[in-house]
C-alpha cells in the first residue's frame, strides 16, 4: 500500500503513518508540506492507492485543492483530513470527489477503518457529523420533512436500508454482504434510490439520507 500524506504538520505525518502501518506493516507512507509538492511527487511515477489531504494547507488549499487532485489523478482516492468537522466543509469535500473525510481528532481505530473502508471501493463519512448527538454544540440531525415517508419516495423497505447503508458509505459489495443480496439486485435498488431522490451520484444520495433523517 503507498500512500500519501499532504499536510505541513510534521506531527499529523508521524500520527498518520503510524495508524497506517499498525493497518498494514509495509505500507509505503510519503510526505508532502503542501498541494504542490504532492501533485510533483504523484507525478513522479509513485502509483498511489491513497492520498490523505489536508485543506488548509499553503499554496494551493481547499475544495480547489481536492478538485486538482480529482482532475488529475482520477483513480487515485482521496480523504481529506479535517481540523474542523463542520457540515458545510463535509458537503463540500464529498460533492468535490473526496472518497472520504476524517477529522484530526478521530480515533486510530477510527482513521485505520475509514482507509479500510475507502481502499475496498467505499466512502467514509463521519457519523457523528451526519447522525444526533445529544452533547453540547454538536449538530442535530435534520429530522424528516413532514409527509417524508417511505411511500412518499417510493422506497420499499428493502431500498430503505440500501439508502442507510450508502449514508454510511458503504459500496455496492459491501450492501450485498449486508443484506444478503446479489450484485444486480443492489444496482437495481440503488438505481431506484437515485430515481426516488432526484441524485445523480452516491455522494449526493448519502447527503440526502442524512437530511431526511436515514444515515
């Protein structure tokens, strides 16, 4: 596994290779302080399987960042890492192609799970970012809209759980395995799930499983 580490942080570089090596012990972690040295070291020949990206970086920051990222090196995933854990920037990252978004105060178990999930095909979005949370200045989850139900989005209970399991970012596979279904059947789901929200993408229908409440 390689990976890559944008960020000027010195200590998020020692506590990120950490976490990925206790994943994987041979895992190849390189470092850059910025957007730009990262995008050189990319290109360099280096075939990543994941980039770790911060936002508030020198230079080049940002959605921009990520979206240069995303143009550039389309098969390469990224997670952006997160000092703030705010709605608006997740919205923005995930809509702007981030395969997953973790904030730096996450757990490693936390961290090691979100790689896990991103490397086999998913996308990682913080629960406590999209679920309730009764402490003190954590964000509410949207309740549903009134008359939002089922029937009115023309979800059977089946496509009801595809819908909270893509809110939790889980890939096709992985929704399988969980409901014990085989792959076309998931597409055919997933295809309705789209229909149902008026969405074109994955990232879009897992925003819109938090906002009417099934994330």
């Amino acid at each position: 596994m390689k990976v890559l580490v944008v960020d000027d942080h010195p200590l998020i570089h020692e506590a990120v290779a950490n976490v990925l090596r206790r994943l994987e012990p041979d895992a190849q972690v390189g470092v850059a302080h910025d957007c730009e040295s990262g995008l050189e070291i990319a290109a360099s020949g280096n075939e990543l399987d994941l980039v770790l990206l911060d936002l508030n970086l020198p230079g080049l920051s940002g959605v921009q960042a990520l979206k240069t990222w995303r143009r550039r090196f389309p098969a390469v995933p990224v997670i952006v890492l997160s000092a703030t854990s705010d709605r608006p920037t997740l919205v923005s990252a995930l809509t702007a192609g981030a395969a997953g978004f973790i904030t730096k105060s996450s757990s490693s178990e936390v961290m090691q799970n979100a790689v896990r999930l991103v490397l086999g095909g998913g996308k990682y979005i913080p629960p406590e970012i999209l679920s309730d949370d009764e402490q003190p200045g954590r964000r509410q989850r949207v309740p549903l809209e009134p008359g939002v139900s089922l029937e009115s989005l023309g979800l059977t209970a089946r496509q009801a759980e595809g819908l909270r399991l893509i809110g939790k970012g889980a890939s096709n596979k992985s929704i399988c395995r969980e409901l014990g279904l085989a792959e076309r059947t998931v597409k055919a789901h997933v295809s309705a799930i789209f229909r149902a929200l008026n969405v074109s993408s994955r990232t879009q229908a897992a925003i819109e499983a938090a906002r009417l409440g099934f994330a």
